[in-house]
C-alpha cells in the first residue's frame, strides 16, 4: 500500500530534524507524499521542496495552527496552502511575536519558582526556529536537572495549568480555518478525539478534513473518527505527529500507516479549488 504521513515537525517550530533530514528518512522509507506541518510556521517548506527534487516523493506544503475553544487546545492543520502570501506570513509573525513573548513570561514564572534558565540557553535549544514552543522550554529544564523528562516538564509546570503555564495568542478555531483559506489552503482538524463538538462549526467555516489515522489512536478510535470523517463528508487524513526527540511525541515519521487515497482526495479538492495542487517530480 502506498503510504502518506501528513503530520510532520521540523526545527522550523518544535522539532528536532532539519526539513532536508525529514524527507530523506521519508523517501528512505519508501512513502509517496508528506506535509511539513510546523507550529504557526512555514518556513521549513521551501527546504523540504528543494530536498525532495529528484525523487518520487510528493512535499505538500502545510501548518499547523495552534488555537483555543475556552479552555480546550485545538489544532488546525492547513495543505496545499500558498505558503509566500504576504497576509498569511503577517499573520504568522504575530503568532509567532506572541509565541516568544510568552516563552518569556514562562521563564519568568519558572525562576519565581526557583528553576531559573538563562534565556540564551532557551534560545539556543529553539535555534533556527522563530516558533518558540513549551518542548524547547521543557528540554531546558531537563538540561539543567530541573526534570528528568520533558514529559515531567509539562506534567508539573508548563502543561495547561500547571504553575508555569502561560497561555498563548487568543486564536479561535474558525479565525484559524479563515486564515488557512484566505491563503488558499485546506483545513484540517488535527487530532480530534474528544472535539466532536467543535465539528459544525467548523465545517461551516470551510473544514475540509479530520485527522483519522493518528500514532496513539486505536482502531477502534480510528474507526469511530473514520465514521465521523463520513458523517460530515470530511476527507479522512493523518500522519505521526512526529516531532523527533525523546519524551515527547515519538511516532517516526510514515509510522502511522496513512493510504496514499487520501492524500489524492485532499490534492483533488486543492486543484478544483484552482489551486496549482501538488508538485509531482
Ligand atoms: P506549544 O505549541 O508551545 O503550546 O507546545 C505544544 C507542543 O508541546 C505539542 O505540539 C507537542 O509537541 C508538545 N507537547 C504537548 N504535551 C506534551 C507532553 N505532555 N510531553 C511532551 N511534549 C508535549
Ligand atoms: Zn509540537
Ligand atoms: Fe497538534
Ligand atoms: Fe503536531
């Protein structure tokens, strides 16, 4: 079977692979398209373009869009999206201006707690990424001993509510389906167990998928979100979520099986929508 993983990190945002080292580990393992999917950010995409010329695997540009429902964390997930609008990449800067301005606050709370980091050591862990995000926090804290893991990083101080925790932009779920569409992308719920309830809402602003196959999703779960998918004639897509580093989310990349039909029907809709699609080598 063809195969496709349609959620991907690099050190664009919270990663820890270069998009160039992504694709090659995603042609070594022989899959036939990915979607570079980082936080509020697209800068990894034209490198993933430029390292898959040449050979048979297709790079949709895409994003992934983190926004708030009261309390509750959604995640939109934007394709074939044209990464260089200029409204769209203003957008994104404040997104992002607002991402460091709350990693600076985050580092605040945590010295008042007595683990004081050093911004520069925060920095240096984020590197190239202008997406600071709680992972590159959680792994100063494992860095100076505070934690052993960035998975108790989270768990005690900087997952949502914890004494570190510091919210991020105000996005609403639609305001992020009408900014992917206003830059002619594709929107798709990412992980949407448990987010039903956000569905007609955003199906109405222009939804056009959820995320079905996901690392962590049983198949009963899977075949609840399959059914779901067709209740509301969404495409089916998914992906591993893979981000690279330890304690965190460590599906590999193309480890959730994800058929290559989906990814069809998503570049299907793209081109009707006059989009230029994909780009096939
Ligand atoms: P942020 O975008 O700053 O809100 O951080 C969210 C990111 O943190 C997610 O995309 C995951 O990569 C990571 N993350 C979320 N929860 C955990 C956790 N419990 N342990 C490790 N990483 C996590
Ligand atoms: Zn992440
Ligand atoms: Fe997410
Ligand atoms: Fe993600």
């Amino acid at each position: 079977m063809d195969r496709v993983d349609l959620h991907v990190h690099t050190l664009a945002s919270d990663g820890a692979y270069s998009p160039s080292e992504v694709v090659r580990e995603a042609v070594a393992k022989g899959l036939v398209a990915i979607a570079i999917t980082d936080h509020d950010t697209t800068a990894g995409v034209d490198e993933a373009l430029e390292a898959a010329k040449g050979t048979d695997l297709e790079v949709v540009p895409g994003i992934e869009l983190s926004a708030e429902l009261g309390s509750e964390e959604v995640h939109i997930l934007g394709y074939y999206l044209d990464h260089h609008d200029q409204a769209l990449q203003q957008k994104l800067d404040v997104l992002r201006r607002a991402r460091h301005d709350r990693a600076r606050k985050m580092v605040e709370r945590l010295a008042a707690l007595g683990m004081p980091l050093q911004w520069e050591q925060v920095a240096a862990i984020a590197a190239d990424s202008s997406a600071f995000g709680r992972p590159h926090i959680a792994q100063a804290l494992q860095q100076k001993g505070y934690v052993d893991s960035t998975g108790e990083a989270f768990a005690r101080y900087i997952g949502l509510g914890g004494p570190a925790h510091v919210s991020r932009y105000k996005l609403t779920p639609v305001a992020a389906v009408e900014i992917i569409s206003k830059a002619k992308g594709l929107s798709v719920l990412a992980h949407p167990w448990g987010q039903e309830h956000v569905l007609p809402e955003l199906v109405e602003a222009g939804l056009v998928g959820l995320e079905a196959y996901y690392g962590g999703y049983s198949i009963e779960q899977r075949e609840t979100l399959l059914q779901l998918a067709h209740k509301y004639n969404l495409v089916a897509t998914g992906g591993s979520d893979f981000h690279g580093y330890a304690g965190g989310i460590s599906t590999g990349v193309g480890d959730v099986p994800v058929p290559a039909e989906w990814v069809r029907r998503l570049s299907m809709l793209a081109t009707n929508r006059g989009h230029e699609g994909s780009s096939h080598h």
